[in-house]
C-alpha cells in the first residue's frame, strides 16, 4: 500500500510558505502523493466542519506545489463535476498535467451542498448518466485530436484541446460515492474509487469489494484498479473505531488494516486534525503539529 499526505488546503496553515515547505518535505520523506479537495463556500447558518470553513482552490494549491517538487504525485479528492463544464476542468487538468511532468491525479464526485449548487447553477442529477458522460468528454479532450461530441448534458463543436496531458490518455480518473450505484460505476469506468471522510474501515472494504467485483463483471481487471483513502489521523488521542488514532505505532498498525483491507493508497489528511485544519487554530502550533506527524509516520521510516 502507497502512503501519501494531505495538501495543506484547509485553515490556518492553508498559507504559501506552508504550502510549499510541506509538498517538499513529503517529497522528501517519501510520501508517493499529495491530495487536495475542493470547497467553494460556507453558507450562512449551514453545519459543517471546521476543515470546510476556509479551504484554498484544490487545483491551483497543486499547481503551486508543483512548482517546488519533482516526484510526488498530485491528487485532487475530490472536484464535484457539476460544477464546471467537462471542457473547462479539461483545461485545467491537462495544463496541471503539463506543468508537472505527468503527475496529476484527477478525482470526481458528484457533490452534497445545496448552497454550492445553487450558486454554480449545477445540478448533480441524474447522477449515473451525468457521471458517465462527463467522463467520456474529458478523455475526448485529453486525445488532443480533432473531437465532435453532442451529449444528453454536454456539448463540444468541432475543435481540438492542446496541449494534451503529459500522461497517455490524460491524467487517471477516479471517482467517490459511498452508494453501491456509485461504487459499482468506479469499478466499470474509472481508474478507482477514492473514498469519503467519513467512510469507516468496514465501509472502505466493503467498497473495495464491489468496485473490484464491479471491473471484473465488466471485464477489466480488478487488480489494476486503484483504492485511495481519506485517512483522518487522530494524533495522540485512542479512539475507538478510528483506526488511525493513538500512538504512532497504534496508527501505524491502524494504517495495516487498511492494506488488509484491500487499500492500494492511504494519505493522512491533516486537513481534519481541529489543530492545524481549522481556521480558528494557532498557525505556530499547526506548523509545528503538522510537521511533528509528517515525520512520524512518513514511509521511509
């Protein structure tokens, strides 16, 4: 199983001295990628964590990371399609794509706050049918050949994107969900399935199940695809149900059930940790908090 970190995105430590600082010290210390996620807004009176009060641009954060670093890999967890036109999400993968050698990681879900729908004009329904759609435009686009594409929801005239990705049929998709539906159409489209926050270890093995058997039935080979996890590291406090939680060695053997569970990448996402993600914590600490569990548990020992 490959160990990866979350991208410093989120709060107090969400600034460009950190930003980079990180990226090259988990290039540095081994870690295989780095991912982000996306939150546009806060909506007055709506319940949320305090990760998702103030979170940096997820594609723009990577990009400036990928400026300071040469080898890791750079994953966005997730940007909800609705959003954006598949055309202009194209644009921006292929570019990051482009400008990083090759590294890009593309994640895609579907999105759950109303107050962002509302103010991108999207709807996320029909899920499924949307889904497969936008997948079929964007590896259209990322061929940087001539594309013609008249859809149910999207529509491309005759045109060609350039410069196309780096990567030979453009960055891997993969894509979240938790209902079976979603999983199964990870498992017979994408690359893999990346996983919710919330998601517990009975939940990520269980999905990793059907994503699997989902590729299988549809003739591809389950091995191949990718399960990548959110992993929520609860520093120094046992919880019980939280895997990740405890003592370094009692995260770490946390970290082994998830490959028994069938995980093929695990990043800890410091983002949740209240004391660095939070917009309310005290930039000194974080700074010190994040860099005292990036070491700790990085894969070179």
């Amino acid at each position: 199983m490959l160990i990866s970190c979350g991208c410093p995105v989120s709060g107090v430590w969400a600034d460009p001295l950190s930003l980079t600082g990180f990226a090259m010290r988990a290039e540095e210390l081994g870690y295989h990628g780095l991912w982000s996620f996306q939150r546009l807004l806060a909506g007055d009176g709506q319940q949320l964590q305090p990760v998702y009060r103030s979170v940096l641009d997820p594609l723009l954060a990577l990009t400036y990371a990928a400026a300071r670093t040469t080898d890791i890999r750079l994953g966005v967890a997730v940007i909800n399609l609705p959003y954006l036109s598949p055309t202009y999400l194209a644009k921006q993968a292929s570019t990051l794509d482009v400008l990083s050698g090759g590294r890009f990681d593309l994640g895609l879900g579907t999105g759950w706050s109303e107050v962002e729908f509302v103010a991108t004009g999207s709807d996320p329904n029909p899920r499924g049918r949307r889904t497969e759609e936008y997948l079929r435009v964007l590896r259209a686009l990322f061929t940087g050949e001539h594309v013609a594409f008249d859809g149910e929801f999207y529509t491309v005239p005759p045109s060609v994107m350039a410069p196309a990705p780096v990567q030979p049929g453009g960055p891997p998709i993969l894509l979240g969900g938790t209902a079976d539906v979603a999983l199964r159409r990870a498992g017979r489209i994408a690359a893999g399935w990346v996983s919710s926050s919330r998601a517990s270890l009975a939940d990520i093995a269980r999905g990793a199940q059907i994503v699997r058997r989902a590729a299988e039935e549809s003739g591809r080979d389950p091995d191949a695809l990718r399960i990548v996890v959110r992993g929520v590291v609860k520093a120094g406090l046992r919880e019980d149900g939280v895997p990740l939680s405890g003592t370094w060695d009692q995260i770490r053997a946390g970290a082994q059930l998830y490959a028994e569970a069938g995980v093929t990448e695990l990043f800890y996402d410091l983002n949740w940790d209240p004391f660095i993600g939070s917009p309310q914590a005290d930039p000194r600490a974080a700074g010190e908090r994040a860099e005292e569990i990036l070491s700790a548990l990085a894969p070179n020992g």
